[in-house]
C-alpha cells in the first residue's frame, strides 16, 4: 500500500514541481511589457498512460491497484491571453493593443514573430525596434524613421515625422489578429498558429503600454501556497520510504 502512496504522491509532486516553475517564470516578467501569463492544470493519469499498462507481467491485478491509487498528470498548459493593464507614458514611441487578440508583428533570427511589447525605439539603422533589438514590421517592410524629428504614431498605427518636406507619413505598422491562440517563444515573443488577418484599424492607445497581466500579490500567495504543498508531499514520500525500510528490516519506527 505505501508503494501505491509513494506513486500517487510523486505523480503529483512532478505536477507541483511544473507548476513552481511556471509561477516563478510569470513572477519573474511581472513587469515585462505585453508579457501574458501560463497556467498549469492537473488531472486525473489514465491507466493507458501508466508504467503499469506498459508491463505485460503485471497481470490482471495492475489496472485494479490502480483504480485504487490513481496517479496524477499535466492537465493543461496554456497561455492566458487576457488584457493587461494600459498604462499612460506620455512616451511618442509607446503604442499599446487595446484589443487581447491583437498583435504586432516584429523580424527575428529565424523568421516572424508576434508580441504585444509597444515600447518602442529607434535602433542604430535608425528603424523602429523593440528594446530587444527585434524590428517591428509594416507591410513593406521595416520602418525607417531616420532624419526625422518629432516621431509620432496615430492610433491606426500610421508613423508621422518631421522632415525638410514637413509632416511626412513614414510607415505603418503591422497589427494582425490570429485565427488561432499563438504558441509562446519565451518572454513577450509568440509563434502565429493559424491565419494571420490584417487589422487596418487596431485603435491603438498611443504614448501608452501594456504591462504584463501577471497579478503580483495573488502569484506570490500561490507561489507560497504551491511550494509548502511541494515541501509536505516531500515529507510524506520520505516518511512513507522510511515505514518500508522499517518493514524490510523488520524493525519500527
């Protein structure tokens, strides 16, 4: 019997161990601009899905223990794609998505990438570029803004700036919505899934962000909560180990 409590506990003890994990992640971007935060769910392990349904010797008995002491695993990872608070700069180069489906599309090593990070700068080739370093794109390609003054972006994503000629129209940028919810690279970074469907009017929030939509004070509770759940399921492990010892020595405890 303590070797079915030993599965059961580990089984959601590798379940706890993921979930520390995610909220340390969320905890550590709590102020990464346009950063969504990652859930984790637990669920119910099939017997498909356990050591015991791989082992051809364990008879006709396997499938009962384990009715009796299931075990646990990941029920779901996901991405919460909610909107994060959009806070005011007075900042020309900030531009916020008011829209949770919304995003904008930048260059990466690889290829394209979308992200919800509007801090924008102007990097050393004079294009508009996330502080990464990551080239924010238009529908024709990067946005120069070199030899203008006074830089500006309107709330359809049209950049304006002063030049020899006056107001002069610089670029637009890309905000595109997914036909799917796009799969995160890391960060404020996220991989297209599906179709991406050009937004001609995304009513930007202009010299504004988004700030990440990690709450602080309920991730550090459950950051507490989950990892003195960890902790307990330790100890039970290791005093159920320790009654088997005592057992195969013959011996109490």
């Amino acid at each position: 019997m303590t070797d079915f409590g030993t599965y059961s506990l580990s089984t959601a003890g590798f379940y706890l161990f993921r979930k520390l994990d995610i909220l340390n992640n969320n905890l550590a971007n709590v102020n990464t601009v346009g950063y969504k935060r990652d859930k984790v769910s637990v669920a119910e392990q099939r017997f498909n899905e356990s050591l015991a349904s791989e082992m051809g010797w364990a008879g006709e008995y396997s499938y009962f223990d384990f009715d009796r002491y299931k075990g646990s695993r990941f029920g779901s990872e996901i991405t919460d794609f909610s909107q994060g608070p959009i806070i005011p700069t007075q900042r020309p180069l900030d531009v916020a998505l008011t829209n949770p489906n919304q995003f904008f599309v930048v260059q990466i090593n690889d290829g394209l990438a979308l992200t919800r990070a509007g801090n924008l700068e102007i990097d050393k080739d004079g294009d508009l570029a996330t502080p990464s370093g990551y080239k924010i794109l238009s529908e024709g390609g990067f946005i120069n803004v070199q030899g203008a003054s006074n830089v500006r972006i309107s709330t359809d994503g049209s950049v304006y700036g002063l030049t020899t000629e006056g107001i002069t129209f610089l670029g637009k940028i890309r905000v595109v919505q997914t036909s799917e919810p796009p799969k995160k690279l890391g960060g404020n970074l996220f991989e297209a899934q599906g179709n991406l469907e050009p937004v001609t009017n995304p009513n930007l929030a202009v010299e504004s962000i988004e700030q990440s939509n990690v709450e602080l004070i309920p991730t550090i509770i459950n950051l507490i909560t989950t990892n003195k759940q960890f902790d307990l399921y330790v100890k039970l492990i290791k005093t159920i180990d320790e009654i088997n010892q005592s057992s195969i020595n013959g011996g109490s405890i």
